[in-house]
C-alpha cells in the first residue's frame, strides 16, 4: 500500500502544469533529485533539461523547486525481472544483506549462491540488485498482514527503529512476540507495523515536508525561500521547540522571481561559507565584476539563500602550443611535481609558459605541460618494463621479483643503485619459476621478514617438526628472505556447517556470537580444541545456527 501512494504521489506531482512549453512537464525536486538521475529515469539528457530551464544551478536544487523536464511524463521502464532456474527463487538485495546472512537466512550456503549467479561480487552487493537463491519456493513471509520484514543491522535499536517507520516500540513488540529489546541481533528478522499514510493534509499552495535530523523552522524557512511566522501559519499549533524526526509539516510553495540577471551572467544562491572573493576564483572572474551586476550587494553580509548574479566567462580559445595540452593548478601544486607526474622537468614546462612564477602558482590557474612521447620498448627478450616508485631500491626490487640485485644491474648498464629516481624505468629479469617441488598434502610457502617456523607452524595448524621433516637440510635458525619451503597441509575437522579461521583477537565465546551459535555447540563441533589456546591460522567447525 506505502509504494502505491507513494507512485500516486509520484504522478500527481508530474502531472502538473507549471507553464511547461509544449513536448515538457513540470516535474517537482524531491530529496535526492539530480539532473543526472532525472535525464537518466526520463530518458533525456542533462543538457536537454538545462536548456528547458535556463538559469537552472544543477549544484542546488531545492526541494519543491518546480521544473521542465522534455518529452512524456513516462519513464524509462524498468529492466525485466531476473529469471532464475528452477530450484531457485529471486530476491532483491537489501541495506545490510551479505551472502552469508542470506545463506543462513535461507538455509543454504554461499557457495551455492555463488553458483547460481556467476560474476556477483560478494564484497560489492548493491541495493536493490536481483540475484537467485537456491530454494524450491521462497519461505513463506513470516510476518502478519499489515507488516512487513525487516532484517536488524549493526547499531538498530526498537526506538530508532520505531521512529524510522513513524510506529512506536510497542507495537514492534506486539508484532514480535517474545523479541528482546536489549539483545537485538545482526541479521535476526523481526516484523514491522505499517503505517498508512494519512491523506495529503496540507492546503493549496504549500507542500508536505517531513521533519530530518537536525531540522529547524529557521534553517527550513531559509532552505525554502520563506519564513518562520509562514511555516508556522499553516502549521497551527507546531511547536517550533520541539519538531519529531518524522514530523509531517507543511511548508509554503514560493513563486520564484522572474530571472533577474542581465545577458551575460547566471544567477547563484549563496550557500554557507561564501564569499565574494571565494566565487570570483570558482567562476573565473572577478569581486569588482560581481559586485557590478548586483548593485546595492554588500560583501560583508552575504545570506544563506540570497540570489546574486555572476558574470559568465566565455573561456579563452585553447592557448598551448601543439606537443602540449592544458592542465588546471590545484591545491598543493608545484612544478616539481608536476614535472615528475607527467615525466617532463620543471625546465621544459617553464619553456611553454613563458612569465610563469614557479613560486606563485594560483588555484585555477590554466598551464601548458609538454607532452612526452613514450620510448619504444627498451627491455632485452626475457626481462620486462618497470617504473621506479617512491621508496624501491635493487635490493628490494629483486627481492620482490625472485632475482638478485647484480642480475637487475646487468641488464641496466650505467644504473646508479644509490640514485634511483621516482618514474625511472629500468628492466627487470623474469625468472621462471621452478617447477612444484613439494609432495603431495603440502604446499609451497615464500620466506618473508619476520617468518621463523614456529610462527608458521601457528599460522598453518602444523609443527615445527612437521615442516622440517618435508624439507630436509632446512636450518630453522637461518630462514632467508624469498626462500621456497613446504608446508603440510592442514586437514580441517569434517563440518556439518562452515569453516572459518581464527584470527589475532578471536576467542570461543565471541566467534559464537558473531555466527549466531551457541559456545556448547561450537565447542561439540570441534573436539579436542582448547578454548583457552586459539592459534591464529587455526580452522574451526562453525556449526549451522539452531531454528
């Protein structure tokens, strides 16, 4: 019933006629509107919708602003639904849902999901993106007639939770009989009240606004082009002290002024934190030219809300030389830096832009920078291109790439190793790696810093003992760095659920409530394991939660 009203709403609100040309329609900001999203849901360009609304400021759009949008009232219709095969069933993904919460909530595992939707990335799930579950049918809906489910995020509270949805904490409770207010958990699926909308209560020439976080009657009245004592007039008995987080109020609609600008400038609205000084360095022109076209302005009181004009400048034709392209200056720009950003020097860029000041490059300020054509391919056959970074030197480069220093220098004569610079390129060797020298239920590990075998041994769920008995002659008091050495392979205990990895932090009780399970069962499902001594690196038996 929420999503037919609201489409109602939708409609009604596009229907109007707000001295829209012929082949438009008037079309009313809402929170969230963009230019971008309104050419995008009507199937016209933002430049189209510009040009219906000259004056238009696509960076501050007000809620309630009316505007033009070109052609039908009928938006682009939505993608066909998701087919999934048999056994399966579409769901459309929700704020907070992760594959492992519906694989649990569904009584089926993530890599199943996976299966059934080839490419889905598990740690990039979009809201409202359809994807198959495996299911014969989808659960029935487990919530009454006149509710509907909602699954607990991180942070919920009933309290919020019943002022997010305009219900109280007691009808949540009534809906969920035996719910525990104060042991709310992530993913637990409760029910929810739903709230009929009252009908459209507010008078001819105003429009419904309903109350945000951090709202206030003054900040509205100045968002909206009004005043308090308005707002207050068609909302009789509104305490101004005391506005709800979901408080519906009405708001009067304003006619906005005939355009005032002269040819030549658009209007702005000042937002907090401008200045005349700040808008004549954004829009490229000048506080003397600005202060031209609104006479009377009075820089030193500038109001949130005021409308002034500012000049249009048509940018100058491109004026960098061929071999070279434009580049605007930003904060914290040099020409060091820019020299070696675009692997030119700070000689060549002064060249092509003759009176530069390198020491007083100004935001905004337009530059020409030389062009570099890149060499031909330098690297002998068997060795491959590499762009020097901040912080490499030979030795740790070759450590990186499985060679030695001596061997990078051979194929870069002439490389200074004491000198390397940011954006160099030199070859680097490719070594072919060994063929798999471990035996089979082992697998091949690289030496980094820090690694001794009783820190491996850990992390892998093995012994010392273990791994030297597959790698004879290893001296486990000299482990070298890029050294290749077997680890025998750790046989997890058989799982009727899933297997997860301990890590720096972990103990028994708090990986049982992060999965929802209870410690008795975690600990059944893995025998012989001591509660009191977790490995980081050891794998457990996460049993399946218990209806």
């Amino acid at each position: 019933m929420k999503e037919r009203w609201l489409l109602m709403y939708d409609y009604n609100e596009l229907s109007g006629n707000c001295n829209c040309p012929s082949g438009s329609f008037s079309y009313t900001i809402k929170s969230g509107d963009t230019l971008y999203l309104l050419a995008k849901r009507y199937n016209t360009t933002v430049e189209a919708i510009k040009k219906l609304n000259p004056g238009i400021n696509p960076n501050n759009l007000q809620i309630g602003q009316k505007i033009c949008i070109p052609g039908s009232t009928t938006p682009t219709p939505p993608p066909p639904p998701t087919r999934c095969p048999s056994g399966s069933f579409a769901y459309t993904i929700k704020s907070g849902d992760t594959l492992y919460l519906l694989a649990i909530r569904y009584n089926t595992t993530v890599e199943a999901i996976m299966r059934l939707n080839p490419g889905i990335d598990p740690m990039n799930l979009q809201i409202g993106q359809v994807i198959c579950i495996p299911s014969s049918t989808p659960p029935p809906t487990r919530c009454p007639s006149g509710t509907f489910e909602y699954t607990i995020k991180a942070g919920d509270t009933l309290f919020e939770l019943a002022n997010r949805f305009n219900t109280t904490v007691q009808a949540i409770m009534a809906v969920n009989p035996g719910i525990d207010p104060n042991n709310l958990r992530v993913g637990q699926v409760i029910c929810i009240p739903e709230v009929t909308p009252p009908p459209t209560r507010c008078p001819s020439g105003t429009f419904e606004y309903t109350i945000r976080a951090g709202d206030t009657l003054f900040e509205l009245a100045n968002r909206f082009n009004t005043t308090v004592q308005a707002i207050m007039a068609v909302n009789p008995g509104i305490d101004p002290s005391n506005l709800r987080v979901g408080q519906v109020i009405c708001i009067p609609e304003v006619t906005p002024p005939p355009m005032r600008c002269p040819m030549g400038t658009f209007e702005y609205t000042i937002r907090a934190g401008d200045t005349l000084f700040e808008l004549a360095m954004r829009f490229n022109t000048t506080v003397q030219a600005i202060m031209a076209v609104n006479p009377g302005i009075d820089p030193s009181n500038l109001r949130v809300g005021q409308v002034i004009c500012i000049p249009e400048v048509t940018p100058p034709p491109t004026r960098c030389p061929m071999g070279t392209f434009e580049y605007t200056i930003r904060a914290g720009d040099t020409l060091f830096g820019l020299a070696n950003r675009f692997n030119t020097t700070v000689q060549a860029i002064m060249a092509v832009n003759p009176g530069i000041d390198p020491n007083n490059l100004r935001v905004g300020q337009i530059i020409c920078i030389p062009e570099v054509t890149p060499p031909p391919m330098r690297c002998p056959m068997g060795t491959f291109e590499y762009t020097i970074r901040a912080g490499d030197t030979l030795f740790g480069l070759a450590n990186r790439f499985n060679t030695t220093a001596q061997a990078i220098m051979a194929v870069n004569p002439g490389i200074d190793p004491n000198n390397l610079r940011v954006g160099q390129i030199i070859c680097i060797p490719e070594v072919t790696p060994p063929p798999t020298r471990c035996p089979s239920g082992s697998f091949e590990y690289t030496v980094r810093a820090g690694d001794t075998l009783y820190e491996l041994a850990k992390r892998f769920n093995t012994t010392v003992e273990a791994i030297m008995s597959i790698n004879m002659g290893l001296d486990p008091c000299n482990l070298k760095i890029g050294q290749v050495i077997c680890i025998p392979k750790a046989m997890p205990p058989e799982c009727d659920g899933m297997y997860y990895v301990v890590r720096a932090g972990d103990t028994l009780y708090s990986i049982a409530n992060m999965f929802n399970v209870s410690l008795a069962d975690l600990m059944a499902a893995n025998p012989g394991v001591d509660p009191n001594n977790l490995r980081v690196g050891q794998m457990l038996c996460i049993p399946k939660p218990k209806c």
